[in-house]
C-alpha cells in the first residue's frame, strides 16, 4: 500500500489544493476518474459561456432594428458553436492531466477512488493512504423519478453542451439557472422551447422583484408551463411525449427531445462513505462545519459536493481554506471560519441577471427593518443608447446602519456590473453604499446605473 501526506479527492477546485500542498513540499494523491479540471471547465460554466456568447450575438442581430439597422441571421452551424468550446476544454483537461503527471510531488491515479476503510481509498485495485484527505468529488445533474424516463431518451446540461444537431423542439423540465441559460441558447437559435415549472416563477430563488419580471419577459418568447409538475414521459415515434398536471388539469407537450434541469446531485454514492466517519445528509452533501471540515477528524471537503454554494468561485475560495488548513498556517483565519460573504452569483441568460446577499423575502424573513432603492438602466445615457427597456438596480439597505443587505441587477451586463458593489460591501460595510454613490463613474458608463440606484435608496 503506498502512504501520501495528503489525497484528494477529484480533480476540479481540489487541484488548488493538491497544487499547493505539492509546491510545499508534501507528497500528494489526486484521483480522478474523468477529465481533469472538474464540472466547471468540462460541462459546466466554461463551455455553456462558449455557446451561450453565440445566442448573444444572435440577439444583437434581431434587435439591430432597435438602434437603426438591418441585419438578417444566417444559417446557423450548432455543430461549429458547440465544437468551439468542447475543442477547447478537452484540450485544456488533456493539458492540466499533463501539468500534473509532469509536476514533483504529485501522482494522479486516475479512476474512480472508494473508502475501504478510514483514510484508505481504493483505486483501480490499488490501495492508497493518508492521514489528510480532501474530498471534492463534485456534483451531478439529477434525474427526478418521472414515470417512462428509464424508458425514454433525454438529456441533461452534459450531454446538451455537446449537440451537434439543433433540436426543432424542446422541452425544459425545471426553471432555475440552467433552464434559464440553456433555453436561452436553444431558443435563441431557433429551437421551439416549452418550460414546465414546478414554481410560480422562473428562477424563485432570484429577488422577487427580478423572478417576476424574468418570468414575464420569457412568457413572450418561449411556452412556459408554471406551478406544473411531470407526471409521465413516453416515447411517440421520433417524439416525445411529456405529460404534466397545470392546476390541476392534465395536459401534455411533444417535442424532439427532453432537457432535465432539476438540479444536482452529490457523487457521494460511490465514495464508501460508510468506511469512514465522514456523514452526510438527507440529501446526500456531506456534512461539514465552517472550517470545513467533516466528522472525521483531518478529512475535508468543498465545492458542490457540500452543497453550500454551487458556484466555481466559491469553491475556489474553499480550496484556499483548505489548503491553509492541511498545511497549518494562518491560523487566525481558520479559527474564524470560511467568510463568504459577499458571495455575488449571476445567471448568463437573456436577459443576464446577478445578485449578492439577501434578497427583499429573505429581509422580510429575518424581520429586518430595510429600504429600497432602484434604477432603471433606460433612464441612464447608456441604457438609453442600448435600447434596453426592461433592466434596472435594486438596493436593499438596512435602515439604521446604512448596511447594504442586497443588491439584484437585471439586465445587460449584470455579472459584471454586480463587482462593484461587491468590492465596497467587502471594502465597508457600513460604508459601502457612500462609496458607491460618492465614487466618480465616467459617463455614461453603464455603471452609472448601479450608483443611480444607491442614490435613489432614501437615507
């Protein structure tokens, strides 16, 4: 049996860990049984960005009427787009694999790796120890217990990055995040797209405020099914058949091909966490404190497999905890816990929505006394000169401290226009909301929406 100072376990943010450990000094493990670079560069946020670029542009072309021009899509080569971002990705997963194999101090085993017993994994027949282990094994898509799916051909957000073939129709089970960026890409490009949500809204864990108005604008352009649940799934020919309740009458869709988007699921069920004294939860995530760690001692684990954020960023910042934590230092830090906060998010859709800390429900939740400021972009120079009708800056500022507990953006370039709010909520908290409104923007900038909208916060 060979012995490391440290395995970890999956080959996404858990490599900022191994690499750390190896650079100082320690003999480290990584087992991994697929590409290595984890969800985000192989099926996740890299390349659906790649594609979902190409349903911006195609966008821009049917709005040119809006700024004065004429401009008519040509065909479209859904084989061109997607092999534009799968040529890029396998080959920066081929390259890290090399990095690794080419680095001292590091050994890739690459399989599928399972707990015989405490601090013991197996991979391909072989038997690896260490006193540390990290665990970042990641998450899957779910595939909910519909009726006729084992049946049934469909598809999830992997295999959906890969098409070649545009479908002529599809139906979109779910309506959070992934349903919203990969309808976007499907519809865009000419795809027939039904939604069927459990919700009353789309994205419901957005602010009320941008849900709503999300919800109303993609009822314009795609079929939307809300407060529906999928009872049956059945294959009709070359079709398929979806069959749903909508308050509570049954009703039914048939498209080319099926998209699950309900979620994830932890790839904690192949690990033999049962050899272990690591525990999980109802919902299969492993069970950790804020430092990270599991319940077993110098065993732990980040990124979705813990199911605190689903985010590449945040996982990041976990794996930087953790390797301070493997190798002992700054000591302050990891007494006081990981500190997320502000945790900005984004969806990548049409039209682009972002976020950070609590949204007006989870204000209201917590019996917090707010206000609320907002701005529309069509009111700023820049917004008017997009054209852009529909987007704007909400604020939620706590009304004695002037603390800023939330801020949601809709429209144009939110992922990017929500840093700066970010950057002055981590700067100060309690002054961030000056720093915004007494910063100077170059006009007409589009962040001139963003302080627009914490002037308009009444305090």
């Amino acid at each position: 049996m060979r012995t490391f100072d440290l395995i970890v376990i999956g080959a996404g943010s858990g490599l900022d860990v191994a690499a750390g450990a190896a650079d100082a000094g320690l003999a480290v493990a990584i087992v991994e049984e697929g590409p290595l670079g984890g969800t985000c560069l192989n099926r996740g946020c890299i390349p659906s960005k790649m594609i979902l670029h190409s349903a911006d542009r195609v966008e821009l072309i049917e709005a040119s009427g809006d700024v004065g021009l004429t401009a008519k899509l040509g065909p479209i080569d859904i084989k061109k787009i997607t092999n534009r971002a799968n040529v890029m990705v396998d080959g920066d997963a081929r390259s890290i694999e090399q990095g690794v194999n080419a680095t001292k101090n590091q050994t890739l085993f690459k399989g599928r790796g399972k707990f015989v017993a405490p601090y013991t994994l197996e991979v391909n027949g072989e038997q690896i120890r260490s006193k540390k282990i990290v665990i970042a094994v990641g998450a899957r898509p779910s595939v909910p217990p519909i009726k006729g799916l084992d049946r049934t051909p469909f598809l999830t957000s992997t295999e959906a990055l890969r098409l070649t073939t545009l479908p002529k129709s599809l139906v979109i089970i779910g309506g959070g995040y992934i349903a919203a960026e990969l309808g976007h890409f499907f519809s865009a490009l000419g795809t027939h797209v039904s939604i069927i949500q459990r919700n009353k809204v789309l994205i419901p864990r957005e602010d009320g405020e941008i849900s709503e108005l999300f919800t109303r604008l993609w009822q314009e352009k795609v079929n939307v099914h809300l407060a529906a649940e999928v009872t049956a799934v059945s294959r009709f020919g070359k079709e398929i058949r979806v069959h749903f309740l909508s308050n509570g009458i049954k009703k039914m869709i048939t498209a080319e091909n099926i998209l699950l988007a309900t979620g994830v699921t932890p790839n904690t069920d192949s690990l033999g966490l049962e050899n272990t004294g690591v525990a999980i939860n109802e919902r299969g995530f492993i069970v950790v404190n804020n430092g990270l760690e599991t319940k077993a001692k110098h065993i732990w684990a980040l990124g979705d497999v813990i199911g605190r954020y689903l985010f590449k960023h945040s996982a990041n910042l976990e794996a930087e905890y953790v390797l301070d934590a493997v190798l002992k230092r700054k000591m302050l830090s990891l007494r006081r816990g990981v500190r997320y906060h502000p945790m900005p998010h984004a969806i990548f859709s049409s039209p682009q929505v972002a976020g950070v800390g609590l949204t007006e429900e989870e204000a209201q939740e917590q019996k917090r006394k707010y206000v609320v400021g907002k701005y529309e972009y069509k009111n700023t120079g820049m917004g008017a000169a997009m054209a852009e009708k529909n987007g704007f800056v909400k604020f939620i500022v706590d009304t004695k401290s002037g603390e800023i507990l939330g801020c949601h953006i809709l429209g144009p370039e939110a992922a990017t226009l929500i840093h700066e709010v970010c950057v002055a909520m981590k700067a100060s908290p309690r002054k961030a909301l000056q720093f915004i409104r007494e910063t100077v923007h170059a006009h007409p900038a589009l962040s001139e929406v963003v302080q627009r909208a914490a002037w308009a916060v009444p305090l």
